[in-house]
C-alpha cells in the first residue's frame, strides 16, 4: 500500500457517518482534556479529529485510497440534517 499524495490533496468526502461520530467525541474529550493538562499536542489531534469528522474529509485515508463511508447510508446536508424527504 502506498501513499498518493496527488490524491491526498484531492477532497472527498471519505469519513462514514458512523467514524464522523467517534472523530467528534474522541476529539472533544482531548480537547477537554488538553484544556486541563496544558497539552499542546493533545490540543491539536483534538482539533484535527474534530475538524475531519467535521468535514467528513480525511487527507491520509485520501492519500491511502481508503474511505469508510457506507454506500447505504443516507445522504446527509450541511447541518446534519437529511432533506431528501423533498419539503
């Protein structure tokens, strides 16, 4: 397995519903954490998880061609929300 890194650079969306929800607790509980140890480094992977959970866009799964994202799962919009329903 080798890294691309062309592709790496490319965004997609590439974080599955299910990894977005454990990129934002387990981002949040070390950016917590870094808060009350003063860890700098703990602050910054807290922040890193938080933001590709965000949005959905991991440039090492990217680069590594990997993608965890269920193809039956449902579409979801900028909020988090699904409107496909058509209202």
């Amino acid at each position: 397995m080798s890294f691309d890194f062309k592709r790496a650079i490319k965004k997609e969306v590439n974080v599955g519903l299910n990894e977005q929800k454990i990129r934002y607790g387990a981002g949040s509980v070390l950016l917590l954490i870094s808060v009350f140890l003063g860890n700098i480094a703990l602050l910054l992977i807290g922040i890193v998880l938080v933001a590709t959970g965000f949005t959905r866009w991991c440039p090492v799964y990217s680069g590594l061609n990997r993608t965890t994202v269920d193809p039956n799962e449902p579409a979801k919009a900028c909020c988090g929300h699904d409107h496909s329903h058509g209202h």
